[in-house]
C-alpha cells in the first residue's frame, strides 16, 4: 500500500475530471430480479444461498494460499518497473489463464524507474557504529564514500518545519516522529507525511540530508523504505528511514552526548527516466455490458517479497473470484480482476487503467481493490449512492457470520482504484484488522510467514460473497 | 551466551585439569555464624532481614537499567578483540570506580581476530531474489565476487552426515533444522550442534560451503551469528547462517524447482592472529581471604547492542553488587565483579581467568555468571556439596517471594564459571525465562529496547539477595 497521502493527492489531482454522464442503471439494463422482490429485499432467496454455498467452499479452499505462496516465492520481491516485476506480470497471465479466465491481458504502461544500490549510515563519533537504514524511494544519492554531517533531531515534522534555517543549515536532519498502532490503519496518514516532508523542509532550510524514523510500529531492527516525492523547486538532499530501535538509539546518544553527534550516511541509487510496467486483467464474462472491478497490486517494494503488501490482495481477489466462476454461474456482470502494477511508487497502473479505459469508466458499476494484508475482516464499507446503501446493507447480512459488521458509507476502496472513485466510480471496501500490518509494511519482514491461512481464507470467503452479489444483484450503486 | 555445546567442550577441556587441593572451610577460616544457629538454620535473622532491605531496594532501583543503557548506547556493539571491546574496557573501569568497587583493573589476554566484512546470497536461478544471511564466526572467506553453486538440502545434520559424498560434492550444502523453542532455553543445545557441524561434515564429503537455518526461534529476516570451528584435518569450507524466513524461502524454492536452485554465496571476512581482549574486574573486598565471583560478559556479536547479551548479565550483576556494597556491610567474603572478555569467540576471558587466578581457586567459594538475558527468574539452582545444600535451600525461601523456586543441584553457573566449575569451584544459577531470549540471540535485534525493565528489576533482586547471602552465610559450599 502507497502512503494514504498519495492516494489523497492522486484523488485531488483528479477530482476535476471530466465525468458528468448519466449513470447506466442496471434494472433498465437487465430488468430481472430486483422488481420480484419485496421493496426492503434486494437479494433473492437463491443469491442468499449460493452467497452461502460460496462461502462454503472458501473457507475450505486453499487456493489464496497456493497462489501467495507461488508468487513470494518465484517471483519474490517485485519493484515496480523491475525485470522481476516483469517476471510477475508472467506469472500472472499464466495463472489467470490456468484458472480459466477470459480475455487474459497485459496492459502496459511506463514510468521512471528508481532503485536502491547500497545504503549504510553509521554514528561516526563519539559513540561509532553502525545504523540500520534503508534509501527512501526516489531519494537522490549521497556523494560515493557517503556524507557526513552533525545531526540535528526534530521530534516532529511540525517542529522541523517552523526551525529556522541556522539551526538545520550543512547538517543532516533527523526527524524522530513516531507512528501510533490502530485497527484501521489509521496512525499511518498522519506518520507518513514526514517521509517525503523531511527531504523537503529540510532541503529547503538548506540541510544536508534528511533522515526519519521509519513509518511503521515494530520494534525490529528492520527500516521501513516506501516512495517520496520532492517538491518542485526545493533541494533534492538524499533520505532514508532508521528502524525504530536505531531511531531509539540515536536519539539517545543525542541526549547522552556532550558535543556534537557526527553521522556518515551513504546512499547509492540507480534510476532510468522510463521502464515498462503493466496491469494484469483477466475476466469472468457477464451477460451485461458493466463491469465489476477487484483486484491487489503485483508489485512489491524490493525489501521483502511482498506477501502481505499485496501478493495477498492478488491471491484473496484472484481466488474469490475464481470460486464465483466455479459456484456462481454467469454473472449478470463481467468480474474483472486486475492485478495492478507499480503502485507502490505512485499509482502508475491505476492512472494508466482510468486513462486506457477512461470510454467505459460509466460501465464500471462497482470496484475495490485489497490492500492491506491478510488480517481478518472486520466491516463492509461502501462508497454508493443513498438508494444502494440498503443493498449494501443486505450483502453485509449475508457475510455477518464470517464476523463482519456494517461500516460506513465513505469508503476509500483501495489506493489503486482511487482514479476510478474520483471519476465516479461506486466503491466498497472490506476492512482488515491491521493492528500488525504496519509492523511489516515495506520492510524485509514482509514475508509469506507473517500471513494467517485462517485468517486469508476468511478474506477470500468475504471477497467471494461480495464479487458475487456485486455482479448479480441488480442494483444501480451511482448516486 | 556461546553455544553449551562449546561450553561443555571448554568443560570437557578442563575436566582432567588437576585440582585436588582440600577446600578451605568458612567455618573454620571465620568461625562464627554457623555454630549458633540451630542444625536446620544456617541464615540468622539479621541476615534473612537484610536480604529483604536488600531485595527492596533493588526492586526500586534503576542502577541496572542505567547502565545498560549506557554500555548499549555509549558502546553499542563490542565483538571480542575489537577496538569497541576495548572502549568496553575502559568504560566498565570509569563505571566500576565509579560506584566504589575497589581493586579495578584489566586483566588482558589476547586470542585470535576474526570479523565479518561483508556477506550476501542470493537464488541466481530459476527464481532470482537475494536472501539474508551472515557469515558464522570463524568461516573462511568465499573468492570475491562469491561462489556459485547448486544447493542441497538436508533437514538435518545427522541426514547430512550420512550423506553420500556423490551428493554433497562441489554443492552448497543446507541443513535446514530447527530450533524448539523451550522455557530454558533447551532447545538450544541440539540445535546449535549444526553451527560447526555443517560446515565440517560438508567439508568432509567435498561441498563447496554450508549453510544453515539459524540457530533461533524467531520468524523475522535476521539471521543468527555465533561462533563456529573447524575440525583438525578437515577442508575449511564457508559457512553461513540464513534467517528462519530465508531458510522457509529456500526450502519451499527447492520443492518448487524442477531443476537444480542455484545459489551465489559472498562472504568476506578479516582476520589477524592476535588482538588484545580482558576481563574487567572490581571488587567489594571482605572479612576473609575467600572470594565470591559474579559478573556478565562484556563481549557481544557485532550485528546487534548486545543489550539480552550480554549486556543485561553486566548490567544486573554489578547493580546488584553495588546494592549489596551500600544495604549490606563490609562481606564476609570478597565480591569479586567480573565482566568477562571475548566469551563469544570461544570462552577466552574464563580460559585467562582461570589460568591467572590458578593460585587462588581453591579461595573462591562460589561463582555464577548471569548470561540468559533478562528474562524473570523462576528458579535457583546449585551445584554445592549436599552439607551445604540446605543452605541454598534457605536462600531460596529468601528470593521465594521474587516468584522462585529451588532448582536442582546440577547447576552450570553460567558458560564463564565453567573452567571454575571443572576446577572444583561451587557454582549457583538463577534459572531465567528463556521463551524469547533465542528469538534475539546473535541477530541485529538484540537491542535495548527488548529489555522489560520490570524484569530487569527482578534480576537484580534475586542477584543482590544471592550475592549478600552467598558472601556472608558462613557455609563452606564445596563438596
């Protein structure tokens, strides 16, 4: 998962869009089922139970799990642009083809492309010895043999930004803020902006370089990377995240020593102004021309082998809907999985698919993307219009036994369905217990060990019901 | 704490050591005390009171704590015979002076170098990724750039020892066996028979290098160092140590491949044949001419602080030594503080010690090493003569309300007493919580912050209690 801020600004840069067609309600489209039923029922007495049967047959399938496991381990790490993201996009085409998907396809798309060569930081004096660090994605180099300056700690982003400018000139700005563990997730939005606003307010008061304290809740030696942006027009000074417990240990020798605390950091990157990436589509073909869109993203940052951001989103999407294929009949919707590439450095796939499919957005009726690991399901959120939410509500009773309640009705659906959303686009979106999600997001440790088989299948048991009633039920969800 | 099996090899070194000399009895070397009490009772009042003030004020005191977080952080790693190991020295003499211990000094010896300069692996087909490894202690250097090799996978070292050389020769050779996780830390000793094992029976049938699975119980991508040797006559073969979640990968690419995995192996190392080490001593000087030593190792691994090891067995033993020095009066016997050299590389501080202080064995009444981390004590062990094992059963219900029982009487004392222990010196153990202690040992992630203050505190409770009652119960504890 890219940082909720990216995906906030991927939205505001495209919340001007264009999109003021009228939506395709599907009563008129198909005009079967829903007048049959009693106003407050949507669901039919047989979706209820072959939502049920699926279900079933989910929470005994070990798919999800096969699928991850071939993906960590024979792609393993997959950075966007990557020859092994290439390599991925491969295994993809052959696995969704072998599942007996249709219309099985890359849709390629390029970007600038970034990656880490050799990272190391060291307290040179007067405590020598070596930091755990990691390049922040897109961070520029450090002269070879490494930089090496006095550090200067802010205990908050906020705290860096009103400094003035004698304080942090030549020196390498340490920026120690720490992030806050919850359900949702939702101590990582505020933690997060710090990883490309270090870099910049400290480049623009005329600092050396910009160090953080990972984003992320663990306590092991193991920093976090994940991509940074800078800002145009302010110095481009290189950056990197310490773990957590060396971000602990300089802040102690700061307080422990007397004079200055001299720091080495030496980044070594490569970068190439364009490589090819590309979205993964296979498809369950409808009997209507609309479109429910489901997917994870294929790549991976290059530190772990991405299993549970978001080889699991691929798996959990990827095996839900091969099950509908298998127990649901032809769905009144085409059920497109979309294996989404080069997320993590900017929502490439997602513009390149708003972009290439821009002339059939109208026809999406629905989309969600999984992308938070593979803890358990807690609610079903939705982003439909007033007239839908009952619908919503009704599909929520039918995966309640699986211990998910009813959430909210502003719900994301996911960073790389994000375009879509802003360009109208109904949405839902089933929310994870992510209390140790952050404790592996974008480190080493993010490895096909930390996933729960019982917790994956209950993710594919919810993902399969609602991929079902998503493509059969015949309600417009458009405001 | 080196692997028990080298502490019992170091033992079994020693065992035909001669030392037959008659023990000298506190009874009659002091001759008050004892007589008084009743046969049952050998503590006096004053004595079982004493202990409580002195369990009291230790369990509000943060001396420990302070000065872990000193040597982790003003220190950090201190590999045997390293310049740190030397700055190590000279901080645990400004330390011992400071807190009024008598007699500081350094005793050096020294011991041949060996440190790791750089190390890597990597799968180069059919699925190419990198894999985190660290070379073992002692391995031998691969030709720069590495050596590449087809890998064979053994689950165990006994499945590789009685392997076929056709099997193993030019290969990569990779025992893949686990570590039981155990309160006690007993799945220690069967698992790390393979950290020297590997690479000499490989070597044996003609592989190019071994690798294993990590002596440890963790899940995170951290392999575990540790100090390996090379059998006399054997071909000296690389050797390394993946992380548990790099083993998994490895073994789950073997199962997958229908070919031959090829593996990269690099590792560089740097060694001299002599460097400088010591034991730093201090001491609270008694009554008698007899000696108590207690004390922790002063060496760590280089990957991490060495903060559960053994930074927490320095830490807990000189801040229980200082509360004895304060609440408890000058001591029958000499307390004799030893922070112990060069323990990971092979037990050279207890190998000097012993030799240097041959003289005076037969004046040590007692000795005991805290080596475990600093896990809660559940338990007081011995290794005594059975007269004084009563004694030791009332030093027990002193420390009971600490949560610990009696253990048995085939205490070790600790992998540094052990030459002392072959000698014929009694020894003590305060029998520790071991359940995560082999999740941290060895990797980067044995640092500060893995430390649970309230534990620490209770550590050095029982030390400070034991540590008065052993130098002043009048008991000769020989057998």
């Amino acid at each position: 998962m890219i940082g909720r801020l990216l995906g906030i600004c991927a939205l505001s840069l495209c919340a001007s869009a264009a999109f003021a067609q009228p939506t395709l309600g599907v009563r008129n489209a198909v005009g079967e089922g829903a007048t049959d039923a009693p106003a407050a029922e949507v669901l039919t007495g047989a979706q209820k139970r072959k939502a049920d049967e699926i279900i079933n047959a989910a929470l005994s399938s070990e798919l999800a799990y096969e699928l991850l496991e071939s993906l960590t381990t024979e792609i393993g790490p997959r950075l966007a642009g990557s020859e092994a993201e290439a390599r991925a996009r491969q295994w993809g085409v052959e696995r969704l083809k072998a599942l007996g998907f249709k219309n099985v396809r890359i849709e390629t798309f390029e970007l600038p492309y970034w990656q880490r060569v050799r990272e190391s930081a060291a307290i040179v004096s007067p405590y020598p010895q070596q930091l755990a660090v990691t390049a922040l994605g897109n961070s520029v180099a450090t002269p070879k043999g490494g930089l090496q300056a006095e550090v200067v700690r802010f205990a908050s982003l906020d705290e860096l930004r009103q400094a003035p400018a004698e304080r942090v000139k030549g020196k390498i700005v340490f920026v120690d803020e720490k992030m806050t563990r919850m359900m949702d997730g939702g101590g990582y939005g505020p933690a997060v902006a710090k990883r490309s606003g270090a870099a910049n307010a400290a480049g623009r008061l005329g600092a050396a370089a910009a160090i953080i304290r990972s984003v992320g809740t663990d306590s092991h030696r193991m920093p976090h990377t994940g991509g940074m942006r800078y800002e145009d027009g302010v110095p481009q000074i290189p950056t990197a995240a310490l773990s957590n417990p060396d971000a602990d240990q300089l802040a102690r020798a700061l307080s422990y020593a007397e004079g200055p605390v001299m720091l080495n950091l030496e980044l070594s990157v490569e970068t190439r102004p364009a490589a090819t990436s590309g979205n993964v589509i296979g498809e369950i073909p409808g009997r209507s021309d609309e479109i429910v869109v489901v997917g994870g993203h294929l790549d991976s940052w290059d530190l772990g082998t991405g299993a549970v951001d978001d080889g699991a989103g691929v798996a959990i999407t990827t095996a839900a809907a091969k099950l509908v294929a298998v127990h649901g009949g032809k769905p009144l919707r085409t059920i497109r999985v979309v294996m989404w590439g080069s997320e993590e450095v900017g929502l490439h796939g997602a513009r390149a698919y708003a972009k290439a499919h821009a002339g059939e957005l109208e026809r999406h009726a629905i989309a969600s993307e999984s992308d938070f690991g593979a803890g358990s399901i807690y609610a079903l959120e939705s982003r439909v219009g007033q007239d839908a939410t009952g619908a919503i509500d009704e599909m929520q009773r039918q995966i309640a036994r699986l211990g998910i309640i009813r959430g909210g009705n502003e719900a994301s659906g996911g960073p790389d369905v994000s375009p879509l959303r802003a360009a109208g686009v109904p949405v839902f979106g089933l929310a994870q217990n992510g209390l140790d999600y952050f404790d592996l997001h974008h480190t080493p440790d993010d490895t096909l060990d930390k996933v729960d088989p019982a917790d994956l299948k209950q993710n594919v048991a919810a993902w399969a019901a609602m991929i079902y009633l998503s493509a059969n039920v015949p309600v417009d969800f458009r405001p």
